[in-house]
C-alpha cells in the first residue's frame, strides 16, 4: 500500500528509537532506529516488529521510545498581529 493512502487510513509516520542490550557485551546498549507508518496508539506494526525481534534475535531488549506525527493534516489559519505599509 503506498505512503498516501496509508495516511488517509489513518496511519501516522511513526519513528521508534530501539535501546537494546549487546549479546556479545550485555553490559553496553546499542541504539537502533525504526520507522514506519503504524496506527496511533496501539501500534500494531510496531509490536510485530518487537515481537519479531524478541523471538528471532540475540539483542535482549532494553527500551523502547516511540514517536509519530501525522503528515497529512487539515489547513491552519493564522492572523497576523502586526500590519505593515511600504509607502
């Protein structure tokens, strides 16, 4: 399904910073960035990835910080406060 028609479905582009703990150095984390467009605020497509990544790989997860915002959005309407002439 292509980006635009996702974002009328209501879908957000959603940006997940990844903290996972090293298999080799479980002391040190390691930092990886998801991003895809997902569902606010249950984030199916994100949870299958979590879920993917608990089952399938060696990094033990540390946390998980999610953010997303909508692309497509209704016009806004500003007035200005200040009027200027040029004479």
């Amino acid at each position: 399904m292509s980006g635009l028609i996702r974002q009328l479905d209501g879908y957000r582009l959603t940006t997940a910073e990844i903290l996972y703990h090293l298999p080799d150095h479980p002391g040190l984390l390691q930092s990886f960035i998801w991003q895809e467009y997902d569902m606010a605020p249950s984030y199916p497509v994100l949870r299958r990835f979590l879920d993917f990544w608990q089952g399938n790989l060696d990094g033990k997860l540390h946390s998980v910080t999610v953010g997303s915002a909508r692309l497509i959005t209704p016009g806004s309407l500003r007035h200005a406060n200040v009027s200027l002439s040029l004479h």
